[in-house]
C-alpha cells in the first residue's frame, strides 16, 4: 500500500519536526506551530486508525518491551 506508507512517513517526519521544534528555545510562534502538527498528526492518526496493519508510530515498539 504505497499511500499507507507515505502517510507513516508524513507522521513518522511530524513526529520527529514536533520533537526537535519542542526541544529548541520556546517561543509562541513555535509552540503555535507544535500545535498544529499535533493536531494534523492527531487528525490523520484518527482516520487511519480504522485501516488493517495500522500501528501507531508512538507504538510500534511497545510489542517488544519486556
């Protein structure tokens, strides 16, 4: 499914933009722009989250802890 994974790949990309803009000098122009990935990352996670072999990019590694 070629459109599945560019769509991971869009939320894998966001959730590592959201991570390195949070970890830099806050400021309100980049806590707006934190907020709205987060919402577009959230509002894409919500629709694929009914297609088969959907994971959570947050949780694809919680089968493997101990």
């Amino acid at each position: 499914m070629a459109l599945m994974d560019d769509c991971m790949e869009w939320l894998n990309y966001v959730e590592d933009l959201i991570r390195e803009l949070s970890d830099s000098k806050p400021s309100e122009f980049k806590q707006g722009q934190v907020d709205g990935l987060r919402m577009a990352a959230d509002m894409l996670k919500d629709y694929l989250a009914d297609y088969p072999g959907y994971v959570d990019p947050l949780r694809k590694f919680d089968q493997f802890k101990m």
